[in-house]
C-alpha cells in the first residue's frame, strides 16, 4: 500500500493540451461467480460519438477475475473490439493485465484505483481495404474511479483513466455513468438456445441431480447507461 498514493495520481498528469472527444456508452455486464475467488465477467459495450453522432466503437471483454484479498483483486483477460475508420470496420485484438485495489470510504463510496498492461494487435488499412498485416502496440492505463450506491440496485461513478502508448501520450478518459444492477442472482446449468426459463425452474431443475451440479453456476447481470468523455492529441 505504500505506492498507492502515486496511483491516485497518475490520470491527473495527463497534458493540457488535447484535442476533444465527447461521446455516450450504452453496456451490458454480466458477472459469473466461478468459486469464492475466481469471477469471469462478460462485457458489451456500444459507443457513440455524441456531437456529431456515429459509430465510435463496438467493443466486448472477457476477463477473469482473481480475489487476491478484501481489497486487491487481479484479472486477465481478452477483448474484440471494431472501429470504424474511413467505412471500414477495422478490428482488433488484445490482452490484457489488471489489479485493482477497493478502498472503503464513509457515506456508501468506494474509491478504486487500478492499473492495466494491455498489448494491442490492430488490423492495419492499405486505403479503403484490409491488409493480413497486424500492428503490435503496448498501452499502460491507470485509472482512479470512485463508486457511490445510493440503493441496493442504483449506483453512479465517476473516473478519470491515463493512457499512455509505449513512448507517447495516448489519452486522458474522463468518466460519468449510472449502473442498475437487474438481479441479484440468477442460475442455469449450461447455454441453451430458443428455450425461456425463469430463474427459479432453472435453478430446480440444476439442483435436482447431485451430477447436475457440476454445471450450476451463480452470477450477478448488471446493465449499465453511461457517458464518457475522451480527450487525446489529435
């Protein structure tokens, strides 16, 4: 904990002088608890441009989550995003490394600094069309975001997030939304497709068989409305 004051402070050292972005995200989230430690959470993010409106960015994440102690957790994971650029959805594709710290402060906040090591792989573009050649870049992201929730299903965050490339500036991220949570738990056994269950038949039908249960598995689903704003050299 002795370096934590310095994570506090690194997304405020970004550069004054910035080009300006503003855009809204719509996500949905799903949390699966795998065991007392181990959670995977499941991202979908749709970004847009606000002024003027568009496409910014479709984007999903998939990471595991490991409980290292009540107030530092690690994840690794993997994420697909597509941009658009000049008509053409560019993909890419990236890892990444995290680890978290939850501090507990009075009124119902939680203040939660976190560093990630991403390594990016982006399609690159030879004038309108796709190339075989991917780019290999690393991002170091620290991120100081503080938590308030005002009712058991309601909560609202705000953020500031410091990119930086591997020897550059890369963005400053500034961050507000609003997070309901759906349910605080629901239960099914494997994917199906076509089939409607509610939570309470599925989770019957999971318990019936002590074999079953080897597929049982418990998550929380949250969906959230936020907006954002990105500010980056141009």
């Amino acid at each position: 904990m002795k370096f934590l004051p310095l994570l506090l402070l690194l997304p405020l050292l970004a550069p004054a002088q910035t080009t300006h972005q503003q855009g809204y995200w719509v996500r949905a989230f799903l949390r699966a608890r795998l065991s007392e430690r181990l959670t995977l959470h499941s991202e979908f993010d749709e970004r847009r441009f606000a002024w003027p409106g568009g496409q910014w960015q479709f984007i999903t994440h998939q990471h595991l989550h490991y409980r290292v102690s009540p107030t530092w957790d690690t994840a690794l994971s993997g994420t697909l995003p597509w941009q658009p650029q000049n008509g053409v959805a560019v993909p890419e594709r990236r890892i990444f490394e995290e680890a978290t710290a939850t501090l507990l402060l009075p009124g119902h906040l939680r203040l939660l600094p976190r560093l990630r090591m991403e390594q990016r792989w982006l399609r690159q573009l030879a004038g309108p069309d796709l190339t075989e050649e991917w780019l290999c870049k690393l991002r170091f992201r620290s991120r100081l975001q503080l938590d308030y929730q005002f009712t058991t299903t309601w909560k609202i965050r705000v953020s500031d997030e410091l990119m930086l490339a591997t020897n550059s500036f890369d963005q400053n991220r500034l961050y507000a939304g609003a997070e309901h949570q759906l349910g605080a738990s629901w239960a099914t056994c494997s994917p199906t497709s076509g089939a409607a269950t509610t939570p309470a038949t599925t989770a019957a039908t999971c318990c019936a068989s002590r074999s079953l249960r080897l597929y049982q598995w418990r998550s929380n689903s949250q969906l959230s409305f936020s907006s954002h704003f990105e500010f980056s050299y141009g």
